[in-house]
C-alpha cells in the first residue's frame, strides 16, 4: 500500500501565527552545553526518546521488596521526573501555579522552586484527569523546557532556576490539556501544543519562533529521527502522521491517520528506517516513508487490528514490540516488529494502563494502581518475575529509571525507590 502527500486542510492564520514574536525574554545569560551521561533521563521516554532505561543493570536476585530512599510531596501532575547528573527535576502544580522544582536526587532535598500563574479549568469529560500539567519536560543543553497545560511554553535555568523565557498561552488548549513534550537538538526546542497550537521550533536561547507549522497537534509526543537522509521531525496530528524538516518545518510527508475516538497519544517508534504508530480504535502499523527524487512517499510495511493502544506507550526489544492492548479491559502483548505477527497477548483485565519500561532485557510496568511488575520480555508470553507496590496513589506518570534507582511520581508525591 502506498499514500503519496495529498492537499491539506489549513486552519485558521491568526491560530498559525499566535506564536510567532510572542515569547517573553528573560534573561539572556547563556548556559554551557551539558554532555549527557549514561544515567541521565533528559526527556520523556529517556535518553533516546524510546522508552529505554538509563544505565540499568539488572541485580544478581531480585529483593522481596523495593527500598524507599525517600518521598516528597511535589504538587499534581503526570510529567516524568527528569535526572541529569545528581538533581531530579520535576514539572507539576500547586495552587493555581505551575511549578518546576529541582531536587538533589540521593536525598530529595529541594535545590530550588520556580512558578508562574497558570489557571485552567479542564473540561467537564477532562476533570478525571487532573489539572496537569500532563508534559513532561526537556533538559537541553543546560536549560529545562517545560509545556504547560493551556500551552504555556517555557525554559528555564538548570543550575539555578531563573526562568529565561516564556510564551503566553494560545487563545485555545485541547479538551484534555496539551500532553505533549518537548524536543530538542542543537539550538531548537520544538513543541506541538495540540488542538489549534502549531508545532513550533523555537530557539532555544532567546524563545524566538525560527519555524512553525500549520497542523493541529494530537496528544503524542513528536521525535526526531533521519530518514532518506533527511533530519525530520515526526509527530502525530489530530488528522495524520506527519514528517516536516528539522532545519525549517517544511512538509516532507504525511499519512492519513485519524482516529474516530481519541487523537493518538502514543508516541512514534523509529525501527530500521521505518515508523511504528498507534492510537485507541486504528490498531498497529509500521510506516515506511521514502524520498524519491524531489518528492516523498509512505509505504505500509503491515499493520494490524489485533491490539490496540490508548495512552500506554510501547517499546521496542530487538525485533519485538512489547505494550498494552486496551482491549479485553487491558492485555499486555508482544509483537514481530517485521511482520506485525501477534505473538502472545495476555488473559483480560491485566491493567487499566501501564507505563512500559524497556530495561536492558526486562520490562519493568508500573501500572497505575502504584504497582510495579518485573518481566521477561519474553515471545513466548507474559513471564511476570516480581511485583512491587511503589505508590498509594494512582501512577500516572513513567517511571524514571536510572541505574539502579527508580523515581516514581504518583498524584502529589515523588519518591525514590533503589533495586538493592
């Protein structure tokens, strides 16, 4: 099957334009570039972007129970924790403010506190979820960038928290909030609000707009890959998959995708020069997008109705792709990367929703009950080897792991767990 790019649908200029001159600089004080180390959890699904643990090593047996180094009460919100070097940093809500908060990561002492005002009354079907924010932030290159829940854009100082720049929020925000993080490479920081919100790169210093586009954003998180030897950025809108170059938001391609329920909160999965895409009701399916001469197409490699995903987000094992079906009341699965063959699924009402961890050859899934089961990731089937209780609350937030440490953020707590 073959889908070559067809016209596209514009949404209104001035929500196209609503970015462009509007960020609030700061402080203009640049912040060397930080390497990242082994350990380090920079951004949402980690130091690649795929869902991998950060330096895990897997014990020699697994203890009865976890160790809770500490627990502190950080504010509401499902972003992920970010480690980078000894400090945790954390992006929540307390009192109608959101709130970035750097925290030293062997003690939890807080380092430093930043907010700003942040109103927001979600929707009556949003209300079960939370007032966010739902993002989680960026470190790059010593600064933090953060995605509010109205759309609210900002960076900030990692060694000191001094907000550097700031957007306002655009005059419209998704039903559920954006959910959306940020990405970033080199000088750029590109964001994709949701709802009318373009995806935008900014400049990652000074908050000007270099490029934006002129699609709505899903609730999927975009990912920067290279393909036919092109830099792109690959994102979910609320109509297709879409590929736009890194260097100037030019569309490259684009695949129809549109969900007759929810836009697609599953972030794209890069394999072997293809992409890996899911939403709740469109099932499973593995996209190759190809330049020929001056002009790009998408090729369908499989896909399948088999499984289907909703708000847990899978990862890649070698050749085999492990995640959570929402179907039959939640049924973890494996299946082949290269053909799309189901190769096990497990008995109904396994979860509600699981964050999926790929470490080393395991899957450690917290689902959102606050419990963590170790697995194999096995094809044979679900091959569950220890279950813990991390939280007392829901966990909707992943899980940060990072050695041998795993940071678990439930409804207002984060707390530090160690496998030893």
């Amino acid at each position: 099957m073959k889908f070559i790019l067809p016209h596209w649908r514009r949404p209104a200029l001035v929500t196209v334009l609503w970015w462009v001159g509007v960020a609030v600089l700061i402080g203009c004080a640049g912040t060397a570039a930080a390497q990242s180390s082994p350990r380090d959890y920079p951004q949402w699904r980690g130091l690649n972007r795929d869902g991998a643990a950060s330096a895990f090593s897997e014990p020699t047996s697994w203890p009865d129970a976890l160790t809770r180094r500490w627990k502190i009460d950080v504010g509401e919100g499902y972003g992920t924790p970010l480690v980078v070097a000894n400090a945790v940093y954390v992006f929540t809500r307390r009192n109608g403010t959101e709130v970035m908060t750097a925290l030293d990561a062997g003690t939890g002492k807080e380092l430093w506190r930043t907010s700003y005002p942040a109103l927001y009354a979600p929707a009556t079907p949003a209300a079960a979820h939370g007032v966010g924010p739902k993002a989680t932030p960026l470190f790059h290159n010593g600064k933090l960038y953060s995605l509010g829940i109205t759309g609210i854009a900002s960076a900030f100082d990692a060694a000191t928290g001094k907000l550097a720049w700031q957007t306002p929020a655009p005059p419209e925000h998704p039903s559920y909030g954006t959910a959306v993080s940020p990405v970033g490479d080199k000088n750029l920081v590109i964001v994709h609000p949701g709802n009318h919100g373009p995806l935008t790169a900014f400049d990652a210093n000074t908050g000007a707009v270099k490029w934006t586009g002129r699609d709505r954003g899903a609730y999927a998180s975009p990912i920067i890959v290279e393909l036919g030897g092109v830099r792109q950025v690959v994102t979910m809108t609320q109509e297709s998959v879409l590929g736009v170059s890194l260097s100037d938001g030019a569309r490259l391609w684009e695949y129809p995708w549109l969900s007759r329920t929810t836009p697609s909160a599953i972030t794209p999965i890069l394999y072997e020069e293809t992409l890996i895409v899911s939403s709740q009701d469109m099932g499973v399916t593995r996209l190759k997008p190809t330049r020929r001469g001056g002009n790009w197409g998408v090729d369908v490699a499989w896909e399948t109705r088999d499984v289907s995903l909703f708000l847990s987000n899978p990862v890649l094992v070698g050749d085999t792709l492990f995640g959570l079906s929402e179907k039959a009341r939640g049924q973890f699965f494996a299946l082949d990367a290269d053909t799309g063959k189901l190769l096990w699924l497990g008995q109904p009402r396994q979860a509600s929703n699981t964050a999926v961890v790929k470490a080393g050859n395991l899957l450690l899934l917290l689902n959102d009950d606050g419990e963590l089961i170790v697995a194999r990731s096995s094809k044979r089937g679900f091959e569950p080897l220890k279950r813990y209780i991390v939280a007392d609350s829901a966990t909707w937030a992943q899980p940060t792991v990072s050695g041998n440490r795993v940071f678990v953020k439930d409804v207002r707590s984060l707390s530090l767990w160690t496998l030893n």
